[in-house]
C-alpha cells in the first residue's frame, strides 16, 4: 500500500478503498464529519468502515473517533483524506481487536 493516501486512492479510483479485516470479512471506508462544531469551535472528522455480508449487502459498521479536528467539516474531512492506506487499515484493525474484545464470548 505504501504511502498511498485515502484521498489519493478515491481520486484515482473513484471510490472508497476495501480492505479484509482480521475478522475475514470485507470493509470498504469512507469519511465523516461532525454536523455541529464543538464547544471550542473545531469539527470533529473520523472513519467509517462499513462491512459487507457475502451477498454484497452491507451487514454493520464500525468507526473510529475523531482522527482529525479544523474550523470547518471540509477541512477535518480532508486532514484524514491524508492518512494512508496503511494508517486506515491499522485504524481497522484496532476497531476490530477493540470490538471482540468487548463482545460476549
């Protein structure tokens, strides 16, 4: 993956990237911003993978919390547009470890 970022890929692709998590199942990611500022003015920005079922219909999600804060939704938005493939991907995979961690046995 290199240093390849989000935004590169989407702009070269034309949409989102997928990875497989360790959970074996198929994510694809995008990005999302808070609708409202918080109370020091900054909009708040993160990831969303969204997992797939083997029906190609999406069957939950994950997300992460705020990677990326600005004055603005675009500008938060951007800022993770710059994390790597590499950095997306290992935010995946602490969002699953964190997530079976968690989940009853």
């Amino acid at each position: 993956m290199g240093e390849l970022t989000l935004s590169d890929y989407v702009e070269a692709n034309g949409r989102p990237p997928a990875f497989e998590g360790t959970d074996g199942r198929p994510y694809s990611v995008g990005v999302f911003s808070d609708d409202d500022p918080d109370s020091d003015g900054y909009f708040g920005a993160a990831l969303l993978f969204i997992r797939w079922s083997a029906q190609n219909e999406p069957d939950g999600h994950l997300e992460s919390g705020h990677v990326a804060r600005a004055r603005d939704p675009a500008t938060a938005e951007a800022a993770v547009g710059r994390m790597t493939l590499e950095e997306v991907k290992r935010t995946l995979e602490a969002l699953i470890a964190a997530r079976d961690r968690s989940e009853p046995a």
